[in-house]
C-alpha cells in the first residue's frame, strides 16, 4: 500500500523537528519581518526618492503615495512641453511679424498681443517648470520624513488619562488636576 515508507519518516521527521527548534513558518515570516524593519533606513529612502521619484515611497510601504508624485511631476511635465510649444508657436508669429513674412494664420494678432501672447506662455512654462521642482522636492523631502518616521508607534497602546487629584496640603485643601500619558514600552 505505502510504496515509499522511508520517504513519509523522512518528512515527518523533518517537519517534527522543525517545530521542536521553533522553526514553524510564522516565526519565520516574523524574524524576516523583524530584521527587515530593523534594517530600514531612512538616507536610501531619500537615495531612491532622488533617483526616481516615487520610489523611496515605496520603499517606505506608502504605496499609496507614489501614484500621487507620479501623477503631481507627470502633470507638471506636460504643462511644461505644452507651454513651451505654444512659446515658440508666438516667438516665432512675432519674429516673422517684425521681419515682414506673411503668416495668415495670425493675421488677427497686433504686433503687441502676439509679444503679450509669447511672454504669457513663457511665464507659464517657467512656473510650471518651478511647480515641478517643488514637487520633486516635497517628494524627496516626504520619502525622507516617511523614512524617519518608519518605526514609529501609533497603535492604540497610547493613551492620555485624567482624573481629579489632590495633593498633599501645605496650608489648606488644594484641588488639582493630574494627566497621565501612557505609551507601549518595546
């Protein structure tokens, strides 16, 4: 019936004798855990966050935020290339207006809202380019505090208590107040 006996008393061997030295898969999972919190730091955060933009979010397990700074510099790009198309779209309208080529397409345009016109998208490239520097900043700043605050505690183990007091008199009662705060010791 059993056509390999040796091969089930091998694997029930093994399997006992993991569990008699505590190696069971939950331990496992928890020491990898354990060690790979106790390895974070905070400057690779910044590192990745430098080198690609989101990425030090991910590392810090904020998944959620690295679609936001992808979006954020994504968005900043575009209003960027497309400003600066319609920049040299009215530099050029202006340059030909000043040395006399006919351009039908602007004939609408006086020689001062065509200036008006490349100055404004000049103004706006250059802003969402700063915009996007921002961003790029504040992503590199949040994946560095996000790094930082990684072992941080806000379980429900912390707790602020109060409750009416009084102390011992000196001259007479005197009625006080005593706050007490409390917070899980690792």
């Amino acid at each position: 019936m059993i056509k390999h006996p040796r091969f089930i008393f091998f694997a029930l061997f093994l399997n006992v004798f993991g569990f008699a030295f505590g190696q069971n898969p939950d331990s496992v999972k928890l020491e990898k855990r354990a060690k790979y919190l106790q390895n974070h730091k905070p400057a690779l955060a910044s590192i990745l966050s430098m080198v690609v933009p989101g990425a030090g979010q991910i590392y810090n397990k904020k998944y959620w935020k690295a679609p936001i700074v992808w979006g954020g510099l994504g968005l900043s790009i575009y209003f960027v290339a497309d400003n600066q198309t319609q920049f040299i779209r009215y530099r050029d309208a202006y340059r030909n207006r000043i040395n006399e080529i006919p351009q039908p397409e602007f004939d609408g345009f006086s020689l001062s809202a065509l200036k008006a016109e490349r100055d404004l998208y000049q103004r706006n490239r250059d802003f969402a380019a700063v915009l996007g520097l921002v961003g790029y900043l504040l992503n590199v700043v949040d994946a560095t505090v996000d790094g930082h605050l990684f072992h941080f505690d806000v379980s429900d183990d912390l707790s602020l208590h109060w409750q009416p007091s009084a102390p011992a008199p000196i001259q007479g009662f005197q009625p006080g107040l005593t706050l007490t705060l409390q917070w899980k010791n690792n």
